[in-house]
C-alpha cells in the first residue's frame, strides 16, 4: 500500500523529469520538437485519463512499434538515431498509460535521462545544460520517494523508522548517484547524430570569396565567437593583444579578395591534449574555445608549429586552415612560436611567378600613381612598406560603421574621396599599393584584441573584433605582418568585474557541461593512467600527468563510492538491522500488489487482515485468495511457530489470486 503522500509526491517528480526529458529533445531540431509535442500532449492525456487501459492493445500497439523503429532505419527510410528518438517518445507514452508503481516511474526517469543524453549530445545549448540542471536537481528527490514506496513505508511510519539522519542520507546518496552517472556515463558523440545546428554564418569567413565591405556587418556585435588563453613554458598567461589568423587572400579583381590557392592538404592534427604536454623553450600555447560558426577557419596567431585538436583540418599553402566537419562548438591547442616572424606564408611557391603581385585589370591609374608618390626614393621592400603603412594611419580617418551612402564604396573612393573606412579598406588599399611597387602581398582576416577576462584568464574574441591586414614579404622567403589601421580603430579592453564572473561561469558551464563528451572521457582516463604509470612507462609524446583532465573521472567515481557509502551508513543504519522476509509475507505483498495493479487500492492506514477484508467486501469471491494471504502473514508473524505448509499454501493462494478481475471506475 503506497502512502498518499508519498505517492503524491513521488509522481510529482517523476512526471517533472518526463517533461524536462521531452522540453530537452524538442530543443535539438524540428524532428525533435514534432516528438516532443507529440509525446507531451500523449503524457498528459494518459495522467489525466480515469478508464482503464486495455492491456492488449498496448501490446500489439509496443509490437508493432518495434517493428517499425527496427525496420524503418534498416530500409534507409529514416536514421537510426531518428527511429531510436520515436520509439524512446513512445516508450514513455506506453508508461504514462500502463504505469501503476515504482518500478514504472523508474523507468519514466531513465527514458527522461536518455532523452537528455541525446539533447546534450546533439545541440549543446543554455537551454539543454538547464534541463540537465533541473534533472540534477530534481533526480534525487525523485530516487528518494520511489525508495520510500518500494518499501511500502507509509508517511508517519517512515518518519519513525528513517528518521531526518535517513532521510538526508538517502537524498545525498541519490545526490552523489545522479552526478556519478552525468561524469561517468559514456557519452554519444554528436557526429554519431545527424542533427543540425543552425549556427549563423559569419560574414568574411564562410566562403573562398570576401567581398569590400564585408567585415563592416560584424562591426558592433558583441556576439562571442571564441575564448582564448595564451601562455607561455611556465604556464604563465599573456595578456595581448594578439592578432589571430584566419584565411589569408591573395586575389584581387577591384571588389573582392579570394584565395587561388585551396585548402586540399589535410594537416597533421594530434589529438586534444587539454593543455597538458610540457612545452618547449620560447613556444607559446593556446587554448582556443571555438562557438559554432558556419565553415569557420581555424583562428591562431601565426607561424603554428603544432595542433592539438579532435577536428579534421584542412591547409592551404598560404598557411589558412578551415575545419572539415560540420559546424559545432570546437577546442583546439595551437603551439605558435613567435621567433619565426609574425607572418605565417611558408610554402616556397608564394615567392614565385606573379603570386602577391597581381592587380585587378581596371585598376585606376591614381592608385599606382599615388603609391609611387609616397615611397619616393625607397628601393628595399621594407621601405616601401614602412612608407606606405605611416602614409595611410597618418592621412585616413577609421570608421567601423560606414556613413550613409559610403557602405560598399570602392578602393578608389576610400583612397581619393571620402578617405574614410574600415580596416578592410586600410588592408587592401596597403595590399594594392604594395603590388603596384612590386612589393608581394595578401590580405589577411581574422581577430585583433578582445576582452581580457581577469578571474578566467582568458581572452574573449567578439564579433566586433574582426579585423584585416596584410602579410608582404619584405625579404626573399620571408613574410612580415603590416598593418595600416590608425591605432583608434583597435582597442582591446578588459571586462569588468561582474562581467568577468559572469563569463568565467559561462565557460566553465560550458567546458565541464555542455562540452564534456566522450572525449573528455577518454582523455580524462588517459590522464588518470599516466598518472598511475610507472615512471618510463609512458608512450613517447605521452600526455604529461596531470590533474586537468582526469578529475571528472576522479570526481565521478567518487561520487559514486560516497553514494553507496552513504546509503549504506545512513539509510541503512537508520532502518536498523534488516528484518528477515518470509515466504509468508512475501507472498502477502506480491498479492496486495497484484490487487493494487488491477485497481483495488485499500486505504494506507488499514492492517494487512482489515485491508483485505475491505478488498473482498467490494470484490468478492475472487478476492478471497488474498485474504488468507494476510491471515497466513499475520500468523507467521506473530505466532511463536511458523505455520504448517506455509509456504506452499501462500503459493497456491497467490496462483488463485490472479483470477481477481480489474476494477470497474464509476460511472459518471
């Protein structure tokens, strides 16, 4: 007999999660969300419906579902995923309806939990990490009462006998379960899901082709694209500003840059190493959180000389290097060291022909009449390049947002009428004029400067960071930055310090919980090994022992000991010692609950004898069986002897007792 209370609160709970588990998949994508109101408009039918169900039905109905999610992915007419997401919708319908206890409810809080396993796998977003808050927060409530009614304890009776010592244990028990099963669980990795994320493009990086002007639309946006920490051989952090490299642009034909060279090399890539391997003198690390972003590059200051990531990447000889997977939150390490020069172009092919130097066929004579005018007498590349540089910050004025009526204005009229504009403009105009005295050059998109966040230690990169400059090569083979910006149009900043907290907790949030997957799993096991390894054991270019990344693990299995330890030592203890269950009383249960199953719930404060009593007053004959259950129950355990073939008497009461027939509601 499961107390009111209890019950009441315990189906609270459990339908709770079912609804957090259902708002999480509709989250993912428009498949996600159809099931999800399908199965949220099904649950609440089915806990608001009063008739009985009809068992057969639902089975034929669970058969022939099961048919279908095996066989619709198995034609190729849906993705198994997809199929598995359906029967999971329907499997929660099916207890919603037929569920009658604990043991049903638990089930509800698995699906839930798969449901939010999937979410958080296939779209790691705010609104997903709060369900799996919510499901953290509400979990061990829910484990609690469905423990207090598997034990048939009722309300008072389970404040005697557990006491608040039990009761606080049992929720810490539950507690520390929960958070074992989020850190220790595998997780599904998102390519595994054929889920689409819907990130926004970012005008200047999404294709091979950026037209004059484009780097104005990101102006003003305060949206996050990536976080990145830099520090150096002992971990010390660097504050800055640094200029982060995207795609690098060598054609130019008077409206839009383009790169003739494609990224077809794939680049040799290590796995994620979580900041771990020592690094050598005078090289710099950095850490580099990527949001999702539509065919974005891979950002880094120049001259890479390792990466660490997870991510297949492609390079091209002007050293830009895209992602070649779909668009999702992405982690890298880049290992740049600053003593090669701060250009990236490498490749011995960008010094020959007509590379660097090409112009666009209609170019106005002015722009190399005007070049020529400002390099005078320099002869050397480098020179020309100082000339030109000083000329453009000391005579143009920045602007970020174009005037109206100048957005979209062309070189010539950046340079001779309203000599005003973005960095773009002061890029390429520095790029063309360069080209126009033989000087070889490309222009450059990516990052300059950023939030300094001094609680988190990194640096946040927003849209409106967005910059352009140009890579020449001012000496045979070697490549040199130059940029031609006016210094009022780049200014990097720090954060306060609410906003620092802030943001340190967004991160955080985001590295240790929408971010953890399968592979901060294994790279977490791989660093409590090396840990544990004895000394020369460790494969060469082994991750260095660390803390970092095993302490998930650590903190999950932990958390796993300390739930069982404290069930054991305070539910447990708080119960006392075990009493021993006969076949009597055993048998008594099994039938009340056969009996509660099929609709004749006695009142809780009613004794076995008198419950049953109640049942056969309003059943009948049919319900006699479990009558002599309670009265063989009551003297096996009260009586001073066992009674005579207890056993087999409760058994053959219990295989009469299945005749009982359902209960008939009211009618209305």
């Amino acid at each position: 007999m499961s107390p009111p209370g209890l019950s009441t609160y315990g189906a609270r709970f459990t339908r709770a999660l079912v609804v957090v588990g259902l708002l999480a998949l509709g989250s993912v994508n428009q498949q996600g969300a159809a099931l999800s109101a399908v199965g949220l408009v099904g649950v609440a039918l089915s806990w608001l419906a009063t008739h009985p169900h009809r068992p057969r039905v639902w089975a034929v109905t669970t058969a022939l579902v099961a048919m279908v999610t095996a066989l619709a992915p198995s034609l190729m007419l849906v993705p198994w995923a997809s199929a598995g997401v359906a029967l999971l919708v329907y499997l929660q319908l099916h207890r919603a309806r037929t569920g009658s206890g604990p043991a049903d409810d638990r089930v509800a809080l698995v699906l839930a939990l798969l449901m939010l396993l999937y979410a958080g796998a296939s779209r790691r977003t705010p609104a997903v990490g709060l369900a799996l808050l919510t499901f953290v927060l509400l979990a061990p409530g829910a484990l609690a009462t469905l423990e207090l009614r598997a034990t048939e304890l009722r309300a008072g009776d389970a404040r005697a006998a557990l006491g608040r010592r039990g009761i606080l244990g049992l929720a810490a028990a539950s507690t520390l379960l929960t958070a074992a099963f989020f850190l220790l669980l595998p997780r599904i990795d998102a390519e595994l899901l054929a889920s689409s994320q819907g990130d926004a493009e970012m005008s200047g990086f999404e294709g091979a082709d950026v037209n004059l002007g484009d780097l104005a639309s990101l102006q003003g946006s305060e949206e996050l694209i990536l976080r990145v920490r830099v520090s150096d051989e002992h971990n010390e952090p660097l504050y800055g500003p640094f200029y982060l490299r995207g795609l690098a642009l060598d054609w130019f034909d008077g409206v839009r840059w383009a790169s003739s060279r494609t990224a077809t090399q794939r680049e040799l890539v290590e796995p994620y190493d979580f900041g771990l391997r020592p690094l050598p003198p005078g090289v710099l690390r950095q850490e580099v959180h990527l949001e999702p972003t539509v065919s974005a590059p891979l950002f880094a200051t120049p001259t890479v000389t390792r990466l660490f990531s997870d991510d297949r990447v492609r390079v091209d000889e002007l050293n830009g290097r895209r992602f070649d997977d779909t668009p999702r939150r992405r982690r890298y390490t880049a290992w740049v060291d600053p003593r090669l020069g701060d250009g990236a172009i490498q490749s011995p092919t960008a010094s020959e022909g007509r590379f660097g130097l090409q112009l666009p066929s209609d170019l106005d004579p002015r722009v190399a009449a005007l070049a020529a005018q400002i390099i005078g007498d320099a002869v050397t590349p480098e020179d020309k390049a100082r000339r030109l540089t000083r000329h453009l910050r000391d005579t143009y004025a920045y602007q970020d947002i174009p005037a109206e009526g100048e957005a979209g204005q062309g070189l010539v009229s950046f340079l001779f009428d309203t000599r005003r504009g973005h960095c773009e403009y002061f890029a390429t105009a520095l790029a063309v004029m360069l080209r126009a005295v033989d000087v070889r050059a490309v222009v450059v998109i990516g990052f300059y400067g950023g939030e300094w966040n001094d609680v988190g230690g990194h640096i946040n990169v927003r849209r409106s960071d967005a910059h352009a400059w140009v890579e020449a090569e001012l000496s045979p083979g070697r490549w040199s930055l130059l940029d031609a910006t006016p210094a009022g149009g780049m200014s990097p900043g720090d954060q306060s310090l609410l906003s620092a907290l802030s943001d340190t907790a967004t991160a955080w949030w985001s590295r240790w919980v929408l971010d953890y997957d399968l592979t901060s799993q294994i790279e977490g096991g791989r660093a409590l090994a090396n840990l544990f390894a004895p000394s020369g054991d460790a494969a060469p270019g082994a991750a260095a022992p660390g803390l970092a990344a095993a302490t998930p693990i650590l903190v999950g299995v932990g958390a796993l000991v300390l739930a069982i330890g404290a069930r054991g030592a305070f539910y447990g203890a708080a119960r006392g010692p075990r009493r021993v269950i006969g076949p009597e009383e055993r048998a008594w249960r099994e039938g009340l609950a056969l009996a509660v199953r099929r609709g004749h719930d006695p009142p809780a404060a009613l004794p076995p004898v008198e419950a049953a009593e109640w049942i056969v007053a309003r059943v009948g004959e049919p319900a006699r069986p479990l009558l002599s259950l309670a009265w063989l129950h009551h003297e096996a355990r009260f009586s001073a002897t066992p009674p005579p073939d207890g056993a087999k008497r409760a058994k053959a009461a219990l295989r009469a007792l299945r005749l009982l027939p359902r209960a008939v509601p009211p009618s209305s």
